[in-house]
C-alpha cells in the first residue's frame, strides 16, 4: 500500500508539470483514499484483524487495487 501511496504521489507530480490539471485532481483523490487505508491499517489491531481494501467507489482502476 505504501508503494501504492508512493506511485501516486510522483504521478501526480509528473501531471503537474506536464499541465494535467484533471488528471492531477483525479489522483488526489486516489491519493487520498490510499492514505486512509494506510492509515486504517496502521490503526488495526496487532492481533490479525482484516482490513477492508476493498473500495466500491471512485477511481475503478484503484478500486482494483485497493
């Protein structure tokens, strides 16, 4: 997920120099949703609880990932 996280955040750099503004927008909003799950797994107790990676909204190419 980190590597994920990672990823977005140099895409979304390329698509701001390049002048992608819809694109950018569009992957902060990935971005943003990739956060929250870091952040609900970090916050998951350590003893083996799932975590719900699965998003039925949104970006659908991150929906597959997440």
């Amino acid at each position: 997920m980190e590597e994920i996280r990672d990823n977005l955040v140099a895409r979304i750099a390329e698509a701001g120099r390049e002048g992608w503004l819809g694109e950018v927008e569009g992957l902060r909003v990935s971005l943003a949703g990739a956060e929250d799950k870091l952040a609900q797994i970090n916050r998951r107790p350590r003893n083996g609880a799932a975590v719900d990676l699965c998003r039925r909204s949104g970006n659908s190419a991150l929906a597959t990932i997440l």
